[in-house]
C-alpha cells in the first residue's frame, strides 16, 4: 500500500491562486511549502506525524474558508500524503477522505489552480486498488487526467502523472512523450523545492519506461 502512494501527491501542483484574497494566498503558500519539506526533505520514518499535523492545517483552512477550492484542493493533496507515508489498509480511509476533498473542490471551481483537482483526483483512481477493496479505476483515472491536460497542457504535474497512467497502462512510447515534456516545464516561483522532488520523480519513471521499450 505504501508504494501505492509513494508519489502521491502531489507537491508540484500549480499555484496560480489568482482567486485567492492575499491571506488565504499566505495560507495556501504556506501549506505548499510545508508539504514539500515533509516530502521530499524530510526522512520517511518522520513524514506520518508531519503530514498528520500539517492536514490539521489543511483542513482548518477548508473549515474557515470553505468556499475556496484551492484550500480543499490542498486538503485532500495533504491527506493523501498522510496516507502514503502512513501505508498499509488503514490508510485507505485516509484516501478516501482526500477523494471526498477532491470532489468538493470541483464542485466549487474546477478551474481552480489550473484543474488541479482533476489531476489528483485521477491519480488516486489509478493508485488506489479497485473494488471490493477500494475505488481504483483506470477508465476514470484516463478520463480525469484527460480534463486536467485539457487545463493545464503543459504543467509538471498534469504531465507527469498522464504519464505515469500511459506507463501503468503499458503504453510506453507515449508514457516516454508525456515524460520528456513534463522536464520542459517552466519553473515556478515560490515552488523550487517541489519542482525539483517532482524532476527526480519524473526521471526515475523515465528509466523503467526505457527499459520497457529497450
């Protein structure tokens, strides 16, 4: 379960909060920064407890503002990452909490963050095991991750994820296409750390695509 969610989620998401009021933009920054350190600074025996406190964090910001999709968004990337560091069946509930997140934020606005919501939303579908055990569906999982290009063609995460999808659907060439150009993404400010741990993510990825068409 813990390799399920090991990539999960989803530190590189866009942050172009234009919505946002400058202190929910504080907020919302300072959860991002807050998730990067935890994922990709931080040792793994150490991350339940941090992401434990930081989803705290996250879901106050969905009770004291709970019409802005960017904050729900950030709940259910937290929650979600509380799930994959925690690992095992227990987390399940975790995800599908973070799903329900997800859902609320598209219901909102699923414009918001550049179509974020779809991105995470279908990467817990192509992770999560299918039923009886979980939701896990790989059509949904395509589908949603199909809208999140449709918003954001060229972002990091909308590519690496689509990517990712292509290779677990054994679509290698493609999977290697979606890849090489999520590395061509434009950085973005503020988000150094987390485009860095997504680029080594990306790379890793790229080595077992090759070898599948190798």
């Amino acid at each position: 379960m813990k390799k399920i969610f090991a990539c999960l989620l989803m530190g590189a998401l866009s942050a172009n909060a234009w919505a946002l009021d400058a202190a929910d933009q504080q907020r919302l920054s300072g959860i991002q920064q807050s998730w990067a350190h935890i994922q990709y600074e931080m040792p793994a025996d150490q991350r339940t407890a941090a992401f434990e406190k930081l989803a705290g964090q996250a879901s106050a910001f969905t009770h004291d503002r709970q019409s802005v999709a960017e904050a729900w968004i950030w709940s259910g990337i937290v929650t979600s990452s509380w799930a994959g560091a925690q690992g095992g069946l227990g987390a399940l509930s975790k995800v599908k909490d973070a799903k329900v997140d997800l859902e609320k934020a598209l219901a909102l606005d699923p414009k918001a963050l550049q179509g974020s919501a779809y991105t995470s939303l279908g990467a817990l579908y192509d992770r999560v095991p299918g039923w009886p055990i979980g939701f896990g569906d790989a059509d949904k999982a395509d589908q949603l991750l199909k809208q999140a290009l449709q918003l954001n063609p060229d972002g990091i995460d909308s590519l690496y994820f689509w990517g990712d999808h292509l290779y677990r659907q054994k679509r290698y060439s493609e999977a290697r296409g979606a890849l090489q150009k999520a590395l061509q993404a434009a950085p973005r400010p503020g988000r150094e750390l987390a485009d860095a741990g997504r680029r080594k993510e990306i790379e890793a990825l790229l080595v077992d695509v090759n070898k599948k068409i190798d």
